[in-house]
C-alpha cells in the first residue's frame, strides 16, 4: 500500500497531458520548476479541511506514524493550528455550558496566541516561570518553563475554569517542559492542554518518544518545516485518543474558519512525502544526527560556551560567556558561511537536522572553535515586570490608535504586539499598560516606537 497517495494522485495527473483549465494561472508551465506539480483541489485531489478521499487517507498514514488519535494538515503552519485548537477549546467549554473564555498560558507565548484571544475574544491569564527556576535561560523573555507547582497553583485558585492551559515546549531557545506532569494536573482539573510544539515535531522519532501526544496533551501543533524535512509553512494539528470528542468531530471546520481557501498543494505533497520516508531507518538515522550534534555541543561548552536548552536538534549559545553578544556571533557566524535561526544581544540559535549534513557541523564546528576569546560580558537583560491589562486583547487590537515614540510611551496602552518574527514572542502584550521596565525592555530589543490606544479614544489618563 503506498504511503504517499496525495504525491501519487499528482504524480499521475502531471503525466496525464490534460488541459488545466483551472487555477493556478501558470497552468504547470516551468516557471520555477515546480509548477507541474503544484495544482488545486480539482477532482480526484480531495479538499483540505472536508478531506475525505487521499488527503484524508495522508493524514490517516501521519496519524499512525505520530500515534495520535487524529492528525490534520495545515499548510498554513502552526499559526493556523493555535487559532483552531483556542477555538476547539472555547467550544467545548460553551458545550460543557460554561460562559468561560478564559486561557492559562506560559508568557514566552508566540504572539498568534494574543491574535486568536483578539479574534475570539479570550482573556489570557499568564503563567509565569518561578523565580527559583534552574533554567539557565530564566532571565529571557523567550522561556517560561511552568512547572508542576505554578501550574496546580494557578489552576486551584482560579475562579472559573479556563477553557485550556496553553503551554509553549519546546521553547525557542530550546527548554522543554514536563510536559507529562502538567498533563496529569490538567487532567485532575478538567482542563484540556494545549501545548505549542511548533519546533518539536521530530521529538516523535527518538527515544524517550518526548511529543507531547505521546505525554498527554489534548492537543498541540507541530511545524514540519521546522525540524523535519518538508517545506515552509507545512504543520499538523494533532488530536488525543482521550481529548474531547468535539475536537476531533470540529478540527476540520476549526482549521477552515482561519484559513486560506486556496491551500498548497506544494505544501500538501510536502507532508505526504514525508509519511513516506517514515520506514526504512528513519528514525535510527536521527538518532545519529542527534548523538553528532551532542558531541558538537560538548566540544563548545569545553571551548567556553555556555549553552542553553535540553532540545537535541537545536543549539542555543549564550556568547557572553566568550565575550560576543548574540548578535555579534550570529554576524561572524554569517560572514563565514553560516546562517543562523535567530540573534538577540543574549543568545543565538542554530536549528539543525539531520539533512545539515556532516559537512554543515563541521563548518559549525570549526568556525565556532576558532573565535577569538574575550573576556566575558556581564551584561544581563533587563527584567520586566508584571504589567496592568488595562484592556482586553480584542478591545486593544480593534481600538483607535497611533505610533507612540518609545521615550514617549511610559503609562500607554498597548495597540498592537510588537515582535520580530523570529522569535514572534511579545515583550508586552495589546491591552497591557506600559510600564519604565517595559520601555527598558523594549528599548534593549532594538524597538524604537509603539502602537499605543489614543488616548481620547478611551479617555484614558496618563
């Protein structure tokens, strides 16, 4: 039985000579090189989000790869997966009868959180890190690892239950949580779990199996782009056996509600070939992969590196510990042949996989070993704190409002979210009210002005 029918159907009709009178306007013409293949949801091709011949049977084949109780497609990334696991979320709460709308979330949270609360009306109730956390990465805005403790906690003295805990693992410097444990709190509280697993789709394929369907999570979202061999904006939305019926029985008009009515098909046969590569020593391949890169991250920490995260495939250097700053390594990184994910002042991030190759680690490797050393820099990151939320998401993001010079915008309500993409997560949130330490943080970030609510609009005071 073939594990790839959308790539078969395609396949076929490429060789078939027909005339495409339908969509796309290149008409399979070579423009690209891809376009023999990339087609619409013409007869025979199945339609994403109401699959029901070979695309349904692809998500079957993945959903079996990935042990989960269904698996759906997004060729829209995980962005599209988080919108459609918050509303799944809400209505099962309104089914359940509960007037509800509220999220518990790790604040490292990507900012597609704080735009589904804006579309659907949802209050986040953020979870934060506990001071006394071990995490070499606790001072960062990127990493927020809720443990056990914080998470019984916040769920015990709530008054109302949320709709769903929504957690961030792994993170982007490569912290992951345990996952497990706060399953089991959820659980014993009658609140599904969402976890963002947009950058651990491989966790699948090694050993201990770490995704965190496999660990308990009603829900959660992988980006295949990310860590395993399929094109960008390629994702699964995958379901628990044990999570609520609704989830499964309404993914598919989740994911509709939010998305593109146009899908790729590029995209589609990018998650299909991968079903197919899933035999054949997949997975003691990457294993390989990830014992060479364990070995790379030894060399460096022996350099002076100081490294952060648990993640196999993702290496997080903190380069002050050598005296660079993030963006200075990821600069001299880049002058010498190698393009890294993401650069702050503290850290820099290099998402590798098993098709970096050995040639790649060892261009890594041997750039990273022949820095020059300097003395360490002591430079912390500013701490933010806890602000006010003056306004919710939705109010915030639908008010009036206008462009705020930093040094101006102390005591302003946030308008809009303000983040690069990577790593997407917001320092402030819309709604919350800017206090010296958020303008302290924003400033070290490089952020020079804000969207902020006009004041005359709410008759606000400063």
């Amino acid at each position: 039985m073939s594990k790839t029918p959308i790539c078969d159907f395609v396949d076929n009709y490429a060789k078939s000579g027909t005339v495409r009178a339908h969509m796309p306007g290149h008409k399979g013409a070579a423009f690209l090189g891809c376009e023999a293949r990339d087609i619409t949801e013409i007869c025979g091709a199945d339609e994403l989000y109401g699959a029901s011949g070979i695309i349904k049977k692809s998500e079957r084949i993945a959903s079996e790869i990935f042990g989960t109780g269904e698996t759906y497609y997004s060729t829209e990334g995980s962005s599209l997966c988080i919108r459609a696991m918050l509303f799944l979320a809400l209505m099962n709460a309104k089914e359940r009868g509960s007037a509800g709308k509220t999220v518990l979330a790790g604040r490292n949270a990507h900012k597609t959180l704080i735009s589904a609360a804006a579309l659907l009306d949802l209050d986040i109730e953020w979870l934060y890190q506990s001071e006394n956390s071990e995490s070499g990465a606790n001072e960062s805005l990127l990493s927020c690892i809720i443990d056990e403790e914080t998470l019984e906690n916040a769920l015990s003295r709530a008054n109302e239950k949320p709709i769903a805990v929504y957690i961030t693992s792994p993170d982007y410097l490569g912290n992951i949580a345990n996952i497990a444990a706060l399953a089991g709190i959820c659980k014993a509280h009658g609140a599904p779990l969402i976890v963002d697993n947009a950058h651990g789709a491989y966790l699948r394929f090694l050993k201990p199996n770490l995704h965190p369907i496999a660990l308990g999570a009603d829900m959660c979202c992988d980006s295949a782009h990310k860590t395993l061999p399929c094109i960008t904006g390629a994702a699964y939305l995958h379901i628990n056996t044990e999570a609520p019926k609704l989830f499964s029985e309404m993914a598919e008009k989740a994911l509709a509600l939010f998305a593109s009515t146009s899908p790729s098909y590029l995209i589609l046969q990018s998650l299909d070939v991968f079903n197919g590569l899933c035999g054949a020593g997949y997975e003691r391949r990457l294993e390989l992969a990830a014992q060479r890169i364990e070995k790379l991250k030894q060399k460096l920490e022996g350099f002076g590196y100081a490294l952060i995260g648990s993640e196999r495939l993702k290496l997080t250097l903190a380069p002050k510990s050598i005296g660079y700053t993030g963006h200075e390594l990821a600069e001299y990184l880049r002058k010498n042949g190698v393009e890294c994910e993401f650069a702050d002042p503290d850290f820099t991030v290099l998402m590798l996989s098993m098709q970096t190759g050995e040639a790649g680690l060892e261009q890594i490797e041997k750039k990273l070993l022949s820095i020059e050393k300097r003395a360490p820099i002591a430079q912390k990151p500013p701490r933010l704190a806890r602000l006010e939320r003056a306004l919710s998401a939705r109010e915030a993001v639908l008010a009036p409002q206008e462009q705020v010079a930093l040094e101006n915008a102390s005591g302003r309500i946030l308008a809009l979210d303000h983040c690069a993409c990577p790593p997407a997560v917001p320092i402030a949130i819309a709604g919350e009210r800017l206090d010296e330490t958020a303008i302290e943080c924003l400033k070290y970030y490089g952020i020079s002005a804000v969207s902020a609510v006009k004041k005359e609009f709410y008759r606000l005071e400063e």
